[in-house]
C-alpha cells in the first residue's frame, strides 16, 4: 500500500473513531454590575433590575412610570447613579421625589440621565476629542449634559450646575441601549 493511501485510511479511521467536533460558538462578555451579570440580550430595565447597586434607580423609576419606556426598543444610553449616589443626595431628598406628588419632578431627573441613541464610551471620547475637549449630550428631558475626559481614561459628566459624576462602569451593552454608571445624581436646573 502507497504512503497516500496509508495516511488517507488513517485519517478516515481516525475520523470515524472520534465524534465530529461542533464549532465553538463565544458569546458576547458580559460585564458584571451590582454582583450581577448584565446581558446585552435583555433589556435597560432587565438588567437593572438585578444590580444591586442600583436599586435605588430602579425604585425610582417604577415610581415615575418610566418602565416601559426604558424597556421600549430606544436605543437610549443611560448614565445610572449607584444608590450610594442616592445617598449623597440632602436628607429627605429621595423620600420626597419618591412620593407621589412628586412624580414630575422625578420624572425629570431620571429623564435628565437619559440620552437618545446607543453612545459607547468610544463614541464619547470621539465626540470629546471632536468638541476640543467637551461633548455637549442633549437629554431626553431637554437639558444638556456635559462629556469631558478626566486624565486618558476616564470620562466624567457634569450637569448644567456644574456637578459632575465619574463614568465607573463602561459600555454595559443592552438589546436597547447602553449603560454607563455613574457615581453621583446629576440634577437639571431649575
């Protein structure tokens, strides 16, 4: 038998022998937030919803009604305080947006942290480096958000009073959107 043969039967047998493999299939990375994993298959709320480091926000938003328009299709990128955020705020401040009565104000804040379209941190620094140094973000509320980066890394958003909130966690990639968190509540004027 010729060496060709010889290594064709060989590789037949082995074939055979041995279960055909299945390709390897990678899912996406998913970050962890909150102690939890953030899958980019499920929605701004979804995922929300099981971080512990934002359970303040998700209260918040149930309380002004804002679920379904952040499981709607968006896209949206949100800067989401952490409740230690929250926490900073004056005494009394959270159980006040959280009543009732207050539910258009709160609307307006949580709206405040919102902005139309999928931004990737990426998309951030290219708008930055495009604005000479700042990128103006334009909120659902109607306010405006201010984008600057804080040494090679790191982005921080200030609000039209001048507070700011560093980005901790970038580019949380949702089916409707992208979080950043953030940590401090940024507040609209007036």
């Amino acid at each position: 038998m010729n060496t060709a043969l010889k290594a064709t039967l060989a590789a037949a047998m082995i074939a055979t022998a041995m279960p055909a493999l299945a390709p390897v299939a990678f899912a996406k990375s998913t970050v962890m937030v909150g102690g939890q994993e953030m899958f980019p298959t499920k929605t701004i709320v979804e995922n929300a919803v099981n971080s512990a480091d934002h359970t303040t926000l998700v209260t918040a938003v149930k309380t002004a009604g804002l679920i379904d328009t952040l499981s709607s299709k968006g896209p949206f990128t949100v800067f989401a305080p952490v409740s230690a955020a929250f926490a900073e705020l004056p005494s009394g401040t959270v159980e006040t947006l959280l009543k009732p009565e207050s539910k258009d104000k709160l609307t307006g804040i949580l709206t405040y942290h919102v902005v139309a379209g999928s931004i990737t941190s990426n998309d951030l620094r290219k708008r930055i480096k495009n604005g000479k140094g700042k990128a103006m973000l334009k909120t659902v509320a109607g306010g405006t958000l201010t984008a600057t980066m804080n040494g090679p890394n790191n982005i921080v958003v200030t609000d039209e009073s001048g507070n700011t909130a560093n980005i901790t966690i970038y580019d949380v990639m949702q089916s409707n959107g992208v979080i950043h968190s953030i940590d401090h509540v940024l507040l609209p004027k007036g």
